[in-house]
C-alpha cells in the first residue's frame, strides 16, 4: 500500500533553510516531499528555480499558505519571526515544525502553543540535539533510578565560540531587536532544552550575564545561571561565546555517585551504596563508600541531528505517534532563557513557576529601543 508523502514548504532558505531544502530534496526521509519554500528575493527566486525544478517558490509566507500546494511547514526564518508565521499556517491547517528557539520570548511561544491546540495540526521544533545518542542514553540512565536522588548539575557549556565576524554577519544577529538575546536565545539553547528534557523545570533562577563583555554587542555574550528545584537539587549553568577551546561537560551528583558526559561519552564514578544511606550508617568519621568507574556503553542511532527530527515529524504527520521535540516544549527552553536575563536586569530571583510575562515583555521592548 503505497503512503502519500508529506508535502513541505520550507519558509526561508538562508544558511539554516538550505540545510533543510537538501534533506528533504535528496530523499534523504522516504515520505518527505519539498513541495515549496518561500525566498523574498525576485533574483535569488529565479536562482533556485533553475537547480530545483519543479519546487514552487513564493514570495513571502502567507501565498504559499494559502495556495493549497503544501500540507506542512518548516520555518527557518529569523525566530522573531516564527510566532506570526506559526499561527498564520495553524490557521490555514497546515502542520508546523519550527527552527529553534520558538521565539524570542516565552509570551509570544505560549501564543504558538495555543494556535497549535486549536488547531490539531502537529507542531515540533528542531531541537535536533536531543536525538544525539550519549544525550538518549543519559535521560534513559536518569529514568532507570540507577542514579538515586540527584543532587546538583552543572553544565559548563563554553564551546559555542563565536568571534566578532559572526556578530556582524547579519545585520539581525546579537541585537535585542533582531534576535531578542544572546548566547542563551541563539547557541546555548539546545543546552537549556535539553536540561529541561533530562531533569524538569527549576522553580527559579539566578543569574549573572556579562552583555557584549567579549564582543562589544549588546546582547548577553557571557553567563552563569544558578537554577533551584522545589525538592532541593540545584544546578549551575555556565555559557559563553567568547571562550575557546572551549567545554561542553555536564556533571551530576548523585546519591549513587557522579555521572560526567562530556565528549560524547557517559563516565559513572558508581559509589558501592547510597550516599545517604552510608552517612546515616557510617561511624567513621573520614570514610567513604567504595566506588568504581563505569563507562557507560552508548546507544547508538542510525540517523541524528535534523534529519531524524524531520523524519520523526513527518512519520507523526502521517501516521501518528510521539515527537521527538514537541513544539509545545519550545516555550521551556525559552523560559529558562528569559528567566536568566530577567534574572541578570533586575538582580534578582526570576520565578519559573509564575513567570513574569508582563514584566519580561516590558523591559525586552525597552532594551529594543521602542519601550
């Protein structure tokens, strides 16, 4: 029984655009069709009508919605502009799967998230990172108990270096205007969806942000954020654009010990008993458990990054089942994002469990310069 294919247009085809044209154009996901992508530029229009025939090409959006030619859209445009778009193709029946992050601010992804209820379709986000094997294998570690109670995480993630051609390779790049923030709305934040995938919300963050400190931009470049949960584990997010080499390793203190995945590779400092359960036993006064190394053997994947998130996607579109990255999820990652610039304005606690919407949407239109 033959299955009809699912009928993609891609809304903006830059740097990020491209790389989603060639996926689904080279066949590399079976049911996957690209039936359009959208390109303001009437020469660059042409330019991509000679080397993909057969591809309808739209000036903007909102024709391409309306002309019936695709069932599902794959917005890589600038996130500032993904709320508008998003609801605009929810409206028009369309299946959404957008670019990362889903917004610039956790107000206006809760608007997404309501215009995807209501309308049935399917929403994802291309938050491609959580189909890498060692980050799998650790959320199924995290499931299985083996770890006991968590303690403390931290992340140190300081590989996302960036020099001072980056930042001025796009006029919307790290401004308040274009892209809403820094290092925590453009790289980092497959790290922050992916802390909320593995261990849950905080109830509140701290944070210290350094804005231009390595650049001269005006948008956060360097942060450390202190997360806190309701049953005491804590966690230290550390982020940077102006490090290199830099780090990406994640550290969790467990009752049975520690686990470190860094270099894609999962290392379990096993204790022999509970930490909790040897200091309520224990009688001597500089003991410790006896602990052993484990490597913990990954679970490899046949297909990762964005073409498993598209395949994913488009096997739920036809055929139903579970998202990898629900579009719904997008407005986490986001909230642990504004939470710490809000956090780094004001110098103080921002609550995640009510978050402030109203306030952060004030002072993120002031720093915009239309306040």
């Amino acid at each position: 029984m033959t299955v009809d294919k699912l009928r993609f247009g891609v809304v903006g085809v830059g740097a990020i655009g491209k790389k989603h044209v060639d996926i689904i154009s080279q066949g590399r996901v079976a049911e996957a069709e690209l039936a359009a992508v959208t390109i303001r530029s009437e020469e660059k229009r042409r330019e991509f009508a000679k080397l993909y025939p057969g591809v309808a090409v739209f000036p903007d959006d909102v024709s391409m919605f309306k002309s019936g030619a695709v069932d599902a859209v794959l917005l890589a445009t600038p996130h500032g502009e993904h709320p508008k778009e998003a609801i605009s193709a929810f409206e028009r029946g369309l299946h959404v799967l957008t670019e990362k992050p889903a917004a610039m601010e956790v107000r206006d992804a809760l608007l997404m998230n309501e215009a995807a209820e209501k309308s049935g379709r399917v929403f994802g986000i291309m938050y491609n990172q959580r189909t890498e094997p060692v980050y799998i294998t650790l959320k199924k570690l995290i499931a299985s108990g083996e770890l006991g109670a968590i303690k403390r995480i931290t992340w140190i993630v300081t590989d996302w270096y960036r020099s001072r051609a980056y930042h001025l390779s796009s006029p919307w790049h790290s401004t308040w205007a274009g892209e809403g923030g820094g290092v925590l709305i453009n790289q980092s934040i497959h790290q922050l969806d992916l802390w909320q995938w593995l261990f849950g919300m905080p109830s509140r963050v701290w944070a210290r942000a350094g804005f231009g400190k390595y650049h001269g931009i005006e948008v956060e470049d360097d942060v450390m954020a202190y997360f806190e949960y309701e049953n005491g584990v804590t966690g230290e997010y550390i982020t940077s654009t102006g490090e290199t080499p830099g780090t990406n390793r994640l550290e969790i203190a467990c009752d049975m010990g520690r686990v470190v995945a860094e270099g894609g590779k999962i290392s379990f400092l096993k204790n022999s008993v509970s930490e909790r359960e040897f200091e309520k036993t224990n009688r001597e006064s500089f003991a410790r458990p006896d602990c052993q190394t484990v490597e913990v053997p990954i679970e490899r994947k046949d297909r990762v990054g964005h073409e498993a998130i598209i395949a994913n996607f488009t096997n739920v579109c036809l055929h139903g089942g579970e998202l990898i990255a629900p579009g719904y999820e997008g407005a986490n990652a986001l909230m642990l994002a504004n939470g710490a610039i809000l956090s780094a304005w004001t110098g103080k606690w921002t609550d995640l469990e009510n978050f402030p919407v109203d306030e952060y949407s004030r002072r993120l239109r002031e720093h915009k310069g239309n306040g």
